[in-house]
C-alpha cells in the first residue's frame, strides 16, 4: 500500500491516510480495474476455493478492525506465529479474475479505507499561517514601511485563501480522488 501511494502527488498522498481496514465481499469486472464492494464484514462460505483457519469464523471479522489499524503502522507488533494470518481468507487455487460469460468475478479480499490525514492538514494550516503572519510583518516592516494595515490585509487574506483551498480539499476526498 505504501509504496503505491508514495511517489506520486506527494503533498497529496500526505493529506490521506488509511482510516479503517475491512473484510469485505466484492466483484471483480471484466477490466480488471473496477471493484464493487459488496457486502462488509463477510467472510466467504465454507468452500474450497478459500482457507481460513477456523475455517467456519468465529468472528466476524476475523481480526478485529482496531488490531488491523494497530498492525497497519506496525507489522512487528504481529505475532512470530502466523496465528492471525491464518484467519485471513486466501484464495486455494488461481487468482481472482472475472468469468469471461457474464464479466464478473465474486472474491474476498480487505479494504483499506481512506480519509483525510488531519494532522497533516492542522501542520500545513500552521506553515500557512506562519508564512501568512511572516508576510504581514515583512511587508510592514521592509516593503511599505509603516503600513501595518496594508501587511496584515495580505496576510489575511492569504489565510482565508488557506482555509478555502483546505475546505476545497475535504470535500474533494469525500467525492474524488485528490
């Protein structure tokens, strides 16, 4: 996950995060690109084509989401023995692809959820508010001597333009990738 995320749009991929992670039912299309989540917790049935030890779930899910938060950050933290790793469906026997008649296939899988990274953005308000303020006084002081109206006016309106353009990126990542 993160080596897909970093390297590209840097300050974007810092401004989301992983918020939650879940079992879930989904279908797989034909392209091979496009996923449809299901239903969410599921576990598949006693099949097959998947193995989970116990193989009929004594919880759903089988790994609780607060430990796979935990486990997200910090692999290490996992058991020397592949006990939770046995919980988590696999597939037996080939890879997940979509049925060539009706273009689509039925699998298992986690959803790693994303949000907003709101520590980050309370960093970036605060360098926008420090660049905003450095602004105010620098004007004031150097560029228009005096004019303490004038810089802080600037600086003010720096700082709304950071509170639009962070109200513009909220609302972005709860309908479109940033």
């Amino acid at each position: 996950y993160l080596k897909a995320r970093s390297g590209k749009r840097w300050l974007w991929g810092q401004l989301r995060r992983v918020q939650a992670i879940d079992f879930v039912k989904l279908e797989l299309y034909s392209t091979q690109e496009l996923v449809d989540i299901c239903h969410s917790p599921s576990l598949p049935q006693d099949t097959d084509s998947y193995v989970y030890n116990p193989q009929s779930a004594e919880h759903i899910p089988p790994i609780g989401a607060n430990h796979l938060m935990h486990l997200f950050p910090h692999p290490s933290h996992a058991e020397p023995l592949p006990i939770l790793f046995r919980r988590v469906p696999k597939k037996v026997e080939n890879p997940l692809k979509p049925c060539p008649i009706n273009g689509v296939g039925l699998g298992w899988g986690l959803y790693l959820q994303e949000g907003m990274n709101w520590p980050a953005m309370l960093l970036y308000g605060c360098i926008g508010f420090g660049l905003s303020l450095f602004t105010a006084v620098v004007w004031a002081t150097l560029v228009n001597q005096g004019d303490v109206q004038g810089g802080f006016a600037i600086g003010g309106f720096m700082l709304a333009f950071l509170g639009f353009a962070g109200g513009v990126m909220a609302h972005m990542n709860g309908e479109n990738e940033l």
